[in-house]
C-alpha cells in the first residue's frame, strides 16, 4: 500500500523518525550473498518527500514495517523518516553518494518531479506481479512515467490547487 517509488540502487538504513535520521548508517547494505546464506536482505522505506513524517503517521508506518518483517523470514524492511523540510536535500545527498534508498513514498509531485530520473523502472516488477492498475485512470498513471520509465504507482492522489468559475457558484 504504502511503496511508492524505489530508489535506484543499494541502501544503508536508519531508524530514528527525525531529521537526524537523514544521516547515513554506518552498516552496509545487506548483499545477496546474506540472502543465500539466511540471512535477510535489509530493505529501507525512505519517508519524507510528501507525507509520512508528521507526529501521527510515524507510529502507523513503524506498524507497517512491524507486521511486514513478521509476516516474512527473506526481507528486513528498515524505516527512515526525514523532516520534510530536509528530505530532498538529504535524498539528494545519498543519491550522489552511491547510497541510496531501496523504497521512497509516499512521494508528493515536487519529489517526483526532484528524482524522478533517478528511479528504477519498476514496470516489469507490475507487470511480473500481475498488480492489478485497472481502478487506475491511465493518465494518472502516465503521471509517474518519466522518460519511459513506471517509477511509481499512484496512491492518494489528490490536486493541490483547484480552478473554478466564481460566477457558476453565484
């Protein structure tokens, strides 16, 4: 529900829901080879560049996390959550670093539109999933494609300014 967009490469993790949790971990990145030897891949869910880190969301996405890491033995998913005022120049930051995030959401327009070059294409996973988009308007749809690239699928989607005609209302 929550996975928006993923990031486009490996990751280090953080759990502390503040700004200071936009800084680096020090532990690499789980490899493939942890995964073949039982131990799980660390997956981490970057939040911050649309909502997601006010006060009231934090405990539910940690729940999230909580019921997706008992639900499994293969993956440990890691939250990050970075101050919204921070959360573009942080992102930016470990992107040219070569550490980037495995999952980023939810994401407003402005990041999309921030790193939307940067993301994975994650058209063949919809497509090998069978994640059904039917309920989707296509143009919305076609909003998280950039450059031939699906980077994201829409949720919660809702316009941020609206136009109308005063004089229809009088």
């Amino acid at each position: 529900v929550v996975l928006l967009a993923a990031a486009c490469g490996g990751s280090t993790t953080s759990t502390a829901p503040s700004a200071a949790a936009s800084a680096p971990a020090s532990a690499p990145a789980a490899s493939p080879a942890a995964s073949a030897a039982g131990q799980p891949v660390e997956i981490e869910w970057y939040v911050g560049l649309g909502t997601g880190e006010n006060e009231e969301q934090i405990p539910i996405e940690q729940a999230v996390v909580a019921a997706f890491n008992d639900s499994q033995d293969a993956i440990e998913l890691k939250l990050t959550v970075v101050d919204n005022t921070e959360a573009s120049d942080t992102l930016a930051t470990r992107i040219a670093a070569g550490d980037s995030p495995d999952i980023i959401g939810p994401i407003g327009i402005r990041g999309l539109q921030s790193f939307g070059d940067q993301l994975l294409d994650i058209g063949p996973f919809i497509t090998s999933s069978g994640v059904d988009l039917s309920e989707i308007d296509p143009a919305l749809i076609e909003v998280y494609n950039v450059n031939g690239k699906q980077i994201g699928i829409p949720m919660a989607v809702y316009s941020s300014f609206i136009y109308y005609n005063k004089s229809l209302f009088e």
